[in-house]
C-alpha cells in the first residue's frame, strides 16, 4: 500500500512539464498568434512603404533652396510631384535622387558616390550586449546615407533579425532557408551566390540581406569546418564574410552590418569584412563593464585572427554613445570618463534618448520613416537633430577615407 507521501510525489511528478516541450509549445503558440497578428496588421501581400517629402526637407536633402526644389521640378520630366490637401507639394525619394542626379551633371560635388579608387565602405556596427542600440543605431546610419544619395546595403547578422523586420522582412515568415548570408557562407556544396541572396527594400537606395534564426547554424558549422585538416585556409572562417561582399562592391557604396551580440565566429568574420567598426555604448557603469570585457575578448580573438592572415586594417574605429540622457549626471560622468580615455575616438554626437524614436519603433518605423505630423514636432525635431549629428560625423569619416573634404 502506497503512503500518503508517495501518492503526493507521484502527483507532483504527473503534473511536471519537461522544460523543452514548455519551451517548443510556446513557441508554437505566440507564432501562431505571431502570424494572426501580422495578417490584420497588414493584408498577405502588403509591404511597407516609405512616405513622400516636403519641399523643405527635399532641399534639406538635396542642400538647395526651397525655391530652387520648385525651379527642379519643373526642370526634370520625371518629377510629378503629389500636392497634398493644403495644396503643398510633396516628392518621393526617387524623385530626389532624380533631382540629385540633374543636379550633379553639372556640379559632380551632388552626388555622393564612389569614385573610381574609392573603396567599398563596410561599416560593422557591434557590442555583445544587448539594449546598447546597436539595431536602431544601424538601421538609422543606412537609411540616412540613402536619403543622401548613396548606395546602400544593410545586412543583417542578428539571428533576431530586428533590422529585417524594420525594413519589411518577417523573419518568421519572409526568410526562408538559405535566404540569408548564411546561405551564401556555409561550408557545403548547398552555398548560394550572394546576389541572389540581396533583396530590394521600399527604401530606394537601400538594399538588404535578410536574417533569421538560421544564422546561428554557422556558429555550429565553423568549429566542424576547423577540425577538417584538408580544408583550405583561404576557406577559413573568417575570411567568409568579406569574400561573400566582395562580389557585390560595384553595386554599393557602403555596407552597414548589424553584428549580432555575442562574440561568435559571425562577429568576427564580420569584424575581418569590415573597413571601419562603430561600437555602441550605453553609458551605464554596468554597460562600460560589459563593453571592457568586450574589448578584451575581441582583442584577444583578432590577435589570433591576425595571425591566421585576417585583415585588421580599418580606415577608422569609433565609439558612440547611444540613448544619452542629457540630465543624467552620473551618465554626463561616464560620458566625460570615456573621452578621457579614448579621447576623438568617442563620436563628438551622441545618440540621445528620444521619444520620438520610441514612438515610430513602435509602428516598426524609424524618425525618418515617421512625418514631422504624426507626433509633437519638438519631440520630432529634437529626434532627428540627435540622429542627424551622429550620421553624419559618421558620414564624414566615410568621405575623410575616400580623401574628400
């Protein structure tokens, strides 16, 4: 006969879960609902969009006069700009590239783009800590180098893939196997061309490489592939990234990549791709903590790296501080503690903490996707200033590495 103990323990033990069947009934669950909610935000064949420009922020783009934005329109056949109720003209993005492009005939200065000897500009955007705005901070520097007439690729190395579902790509449900750099990177016959892989935005002059969770398979690939003897070193690691990128230079003018956050072989093959590496810091002492065992880890990893044959020559290393509070004394402190340090290589601009960028996440929406209209217009003004400043002391050292003024 059992006791009463047993019987207790018995029952206690019938109502357990295994954590993974937890885990994988979950999962199931919110993408399900995930998917639900995605149809009645957004009918099955509906894609994001990007708004129109006023006159005064297309001759803010283009660095012309009011005036001159209405003498253009007249000027250039393929300019119809749509009128809004109050009767003010308003010009989509690939009408002012059209503007920028008649522009530059004439004054070469208008149009941003590589020169013959200019090199591809492959920016990696990292910290393996989350919350330091690295997604946010990456997607706003790509779009913001579009609007200004630059080719643009971002790719996504973020197995949670925020950036590609900012720019209109549900990981869950737009992302198919091998439709990632993975796909284009993997050690077996299966690889696919890069281009192929590349996927146009409704950002003119903003094309993407998509992420989702099969990112990771090359973190699981990588130690494999070095246990092979017979392979060759020009295959290594490392080197994956930039040769997959290499293929697609004439096409861009700069690569912006979203590095995940973690220190993986991902991370440092993309840290070997680039030409210049932004790193974001919250400016927490926790954040700085973190961000010093980053360092040192990284330091440690490229030292090997170097060794092997990588590449560490980069045209400029930055940090920037993200989600600044400006009446935050102990953040004013940590702030002035890193310049210290590091002296020009803490970005003059920071990324200030913004409701107004908040408040466009939340559409799936950055400050430049968002009007002016759709929210108070001091809050938007003081968003865009802060983003602004930061891409384009940015954007600076992008022209400074190609020699232009």
């Amino acid at each position: 006969m059992p006791t009463k103990a047993a019987i207790v323990e018995k029952a206690k033990k019938a109502n357990r879960v295994s954590i993974d069947e937890t885990i994988a009934q979950d999962s199931t669950m919110l993408s399900s609902q995930l998917q639900v909610l995605f149809e009645r935000l957004f009918s099955p064949d509906a894609r994001k969009s990007l708004r129109r420009f006023s006159s005064t922020e297309t001759a803010k783009l283009l660095g012309v006069t009011d005036s001159y934005v209405r003498h253009l329109a007249a000027q250039v056949e393929s300019i119809n700009p749509e009128k809004t109720a109050a009767g003010r003209r308003v010009f989509s993005l690939e009408e002012i590239h059209a503007m920028r492009h008649h522009l530059g005939r004439t004054k070469p200065s208008y149009l941003p783009m590589r020169r013959p000897g200019d090199h591809l500009q492959v920016i990696a955007v990292t910290n393996f800590k989350g919350g330091s705005g690295k997604t946010t901070t990456s997607i706003h520097l790509a779009q913001f180098l579009a609007l200004r007439g630059y080719r643009v690729l971002a790719v996504d190395l973020d197995p949670q893939a925020s950036m590609s579902a900012m720019l209109g790509y549900q990981p869950e449900f737009d992302v198919g196997e091998n439709e990632t750099l993975y796909g284009a990177i993997k050690y077996d016959e299966t690889r696919r061309d890069v281009a192929d892989i590349v996927r146009q935005t409704y950002f003119p002059g903003l094309d993407l490489i998509p992420g989702n969770l099969e990112l990771h398979e090359f973190e699981h690939d990588t130690p494999k592939a070095l246990a092979d003897t017979n392979r060759d070193d020009k295959d290594m690691f490392f080197m994956r990234v930039g040769n997959a990128l290499h293929s697609l230079e004439q096409s861009y003018d700069v690569v912006i990549i979203d590095c995940p956050p973690t220190l993986g072989f991902l991370t440092l093959s993309a840290l070997c791709a680039a030409t210049s590496v932004l790193i974001t810091v919250h400016p927490q002492m926790l954040d700085v903590a973190s961000m010093n065992q980053f360092l040192t880890m990284t330091s440690d990893l490229l030292a090997v790296v170097k060794q092997a044959g990588g590449n560490l020559d980069y045209d400029w290393m930055r940090y920037l501080i993200t989600r600044y509070e400006a009446n935050d004394g102990p953040q004013a402190q940590i702030v002035a503690f890193l310049r210290s340090l590091f002296g020009e290589r803490v970005l003059t601009s920071m990324m200030v903490k913004s409701t107004a960028v908040s408040d466009a996440g939340l559409s799936k929406q950055t400050i430049y996707e968002a009007g002016r209209e759709t929210m108070h217009r001091q809050t938007y003004d003081r968003g865009v200033e802060s983003v602004d400043s930061v891409n384009a002391e940015v954007e600076q050292l992008i022209r400074s590495a190609w020699s232009r003024t």
